[in-house]
C-alpha cells in the first residue's frame, strides 16, 4: 500500500514540480485539450497508487498458486518499490530532457505491458522482473503526470484546483485498493489485480494523443549517482529478505555502494542528491520521522494483510474489508492537517499525529486470533489517522525550509527515501513473519511504536506557529 497522505506525497514525489512552467500556449494546440491531460494523468496516478495497494491482499494467493514462501512474497512488494524509489531521484530529470507527455507515453506503455507480464507469469522468477518493469515505468509517469497537468492549465487558480483533482484520484485509489484487490483475488485470481491495469492503461493512451506534446528541457542526469543509490538501496534489502551468508555479503556491498554514492555527490557539479540538505535541522526531522511514518504504516499494512488471511481465516476480499475504515478517512485528515498546519505551524499536527500513530501502535499489542473483526478494524484507525495528520506538515515544512530552486529536488529526495524506509519494512517484518505471527506481529508493532516515539521527539524541534517563535 502507498503513503497515506497521497496529495501531499504525490507532490513531493514529482523532483521537477516546482519548476515547471505552464507550456505556453500548450492547451490552446490544435486538438489539445486541458481536460484530456487531467484525466490521463489522474489515470496514470491510480494505476501507481492502486498497483501498490492491490497487492497485499493478494500475496496469500500468490504465494500458493506460484509455490512461493515469505521471502517470495516479500520480493513481490519490495521489487516494485525499491526500483520505484530509486528511479524517482532522477525521473523528473528524464521527463525534463524528453517531454513531459513523452515520457508519459512511454511511462504508460511499460507500465500497462509489465503489468500483463505480472499477470501471464507462470512463475516467481517472471512475476518478480515483471515487477520491476512496473517500479520503473511508475518511476517514470509519477513526475511527468504531474507535469503534464502543470502545462495543461496555464491560470494559476485552475492549475491549483486540478493538480487537487488530480492527487484526489490517487486518494480514491488508495482507499479501494485493499477491497478491489480482494474482490478480484477472491472472485476470480490474483492475476486480476494485473489485468485490471490494461484498460486502464489503454484509456490513458488514448486520452494522451489529445495532450499537446511536451518541449525538451536541459537537466542534468547523475548517472553515477543513480546506479550507487540503487545499489545500495538493493544490497540493503536484499540482506534484509534473504538473511545467511549471502546477506552478510550484499550488505556489505550496500555499505560500499554507499560509500561510492557519497563520494560521487561530493565531486558532482549537479549531484541528484545535494548532501548539503541534510544540515538544515528541518530537513533532517522530516526525512526521519517521514521515514519512521512509512515504516509503520507499510509495514504495518503488510503484516495485517497477512494476519486477517493467515491466522483469523479471511479470504482476500476480507482482509480488504478490514482495511476500509482506515483508508476511508485519509482524504478528511489530509485537508484537516494542511489548515492546522497553517494556523499552528507544522510542530504541533506532526507532534499530534505521531502521538497518536503511536497510541494506535499500542493499542494494536492487544490483537490476537481471539479478537473481534470490528474491533481489529477499528484499532487501525488510529494508526492511519495519525500517519495521515503528521505526514503533510513534515512534506511542507521541508519544501519551506529548502532554496526555491531546490524544493523539487528535495521533495523527490523526501519521498524517495520514505518509498525505501517503507521497503525496508517489509523486508523486516516479514523475516520475523516468517518465524512465526505472533512473535513477529508483537516485535513489529513495536518496533514501529519505538521510531515513531523517538522521531515524535526529534519533531519538537519544528517550527511552530508562523510567525511566532520557532
């Protein structure tokens, strides 16, 4: 499942978004149509958002149809994520030097094929470079959907009301991809959470050749620093899922690979990542409690998927049900956290939110097989509540705390490394899964309590009401 507060992390995830200008005379092209981009990029959008949360639910069923045990599993998630995640520091770079509805295009076109491929794969192997293809391709449509909205509407107004509408629909997707993953799980095959995005696809093909093409931009590509970065984030979680003698290897590679990407965005005149961020003490709170965020809600969406079918003995459409009440309420909690956070500064609802994320984490140590549905439902609500009121304050006040010409850079870098703390997660806990629930449902959930109290703290340290004293 994506990041609850899919406005706001929508935003950050696009590095370009805060430099790109309206295309002039972009919606005024002989058959472009401003409407035609929104809805393809809303399209594009949902199918990232709903292939992520789809998934979940669905990884029982894979695992017994395709003989896969948790490590599989866990390889089912992290391989669209990781790629995800380390591809998006340098897309909106690619959508600049290519077109924005190029890079589109060719973004939906990979998108929609390996999501066929996921769905006709006869085996692990297969599903999983399928999935891959995926994370790449997402990597690739998330900026320049954004971008192609940005150039569609040239008013600032109504490019404000429809880069709204277009992070809603990924809202939206976010809250019905438990159910709809389960309904097609349940009622036909895990296969169908793949196929599902064909139509899709083909729709926002079709609404592209409407979308007045996009010019090429300079921007400097950091290819040394992409392939360290990805190095590393895939060395990491590969010891983290495969654990032994090969483990201790990859992480030892990561902690080289590592080493290599420092060295690189030092000497690099146009670094992907300029290290230099991280001394601001804004920027550091928001990447570690944004990360401590990600940690606790993906991993936490991952364990009770596997918890409601594995040990209460729901189906896929159960265990989606269950998810419901939690993702039914982000959209309310998002607006109602961007205007305390106007009001108050971002210290006080970042302050809040994880507190009670953390409550709700506790409350959740009382859940076992003897417990009742609605009262498992409803003991995650807290927890969504609360990732869902800190998470938009810490993305504004990283953006606020950074040089205008790097807020794009710094909102992609945000992301990103949350995308990863999320992977990370489930490379983690499904480890402890894999020995047993109950032990690994009790160490999660506190380990997740324990980051989110510790980073709570470092929050503290936020500005708080504007214009007042820090």
């Amino acid at each position: 499942m994506t990041s609850t507060n899919l406005p706001e992390a929508a935003v950050a995830a696009a590095p370009d978004t805060p430099a790109i200008p309206a295309a002039p005379g972009a919606s005024d092209a002989p058959g472009a149509s401003p409407g035609a981009a929104l809805v393809a990029a809303m399209l594009g959008f949902a199918l990232i958002t709903l292939d992520t949360s789809v998934v979940n639910v669905a990884l029982p069923a894979i695992g017994a149809d395709l003989g896969a045990g948790m490590t599989g599993l866990q390889w089912v998630v992290d391989s669209y994520t990781l790629v995800f995640a380390a591809l998006l520091l340098s897309s909106g770079a690619l959508a600049d030097r290519i077109g924005a509805s190029r890079a589109y295009g060719v973004g939906v076109v990979g998108f929609t094929l390996a999501s066929v491929a996921c769905g006709l794969a006869p085996g692990l192997p297969t599903l999983l470079a399928a999935r891959t293809v995926q994370g790449a391709a997402a990597a690739v449509m998330l900026p320049a959907s954004l971008a192609l909205v940005r150039e569609a509407y040239g008013d600032p107004v109504r490019r404000a009301r429809a880069v709204s509408l277009w992070a809603a629909g990924a809202t939206v997707a976010v809250a019905l991809g438990p159910v709809v993953g389960g309904a097609l799980t349940t009622a036909w095959s895990w296969r169908g959470i793949f196929f599902v995005n064909l139509p899709l696809g083909l729709v926002a093909l079709a609404l592209l050749t409407r979308v007045a093409g996009s010019a090429r931009r300079p921007a400097p590509l950091d290819l040394p620093g992409q392939l360290t970065a990805a190095a590393a984030l895939g060395g990491l979680t590969f010891a983290a899922i495969e654990g032994g003698p090969a483990g201790w290897w990859a992480l030892g590679g990561a902690a080289v690979a590592f080493a290599a990407f420092l060295v690189v965005e030092t000497r690099r005149e146009h670094p992907m990542v300029p290290l230099g961020l991280f001394r601001d003490r804004t920027v550091a709170v928001a990447v570690t409690a944004g990360s401590a965020n990600s940690v606790a809600f993906y991993g936490m969406v991952f364990v009770f998927s596997l918890f409601f079918q594995q040990v209460m003995g729901l189906d896929a459409l159960g265990a989606g049900l269950m998810f419901l009440p939690m993702t039914g309420l982000l959209a309310g909690v998002n607006v109602l956290s961007a205007k305390v956070a106007a009001r108050y500064g971002p210290r006080l609802p970042v302050v809040v939110g994880q507190s009670v994320a953390v409550a709700g984490l506790l409350g959740l140590l009382t859940v076992d097989a003897d417990t009742s549905r609605a009262a498992q439902a409803l003991l995650l609500v807290p927890l969504a509540l609360g990732v869902g009121f800190s998470l938009p304050p810490l993305i504004a006040a990283m953006l606020e705390a950074v040089p205008a010409e790097r807020a794009g850079t710094a909102a992609g870098l945000l992301n990103a490394i949350r995308q990863t703390a999320g992977a990370l997660a489930v490379a983690v806990f499904g480890s402890l899964v894999a020995q047993g629930m109950a032990a690994a449902l009790r160490t999660s959930l506190l380990i997740s309590a324990a980051l989110l109290a510790l980073t709570t703290l470092g929050a503290l340290r936020l500005p708080g009401r504007p214009g007042g004293r820090a």
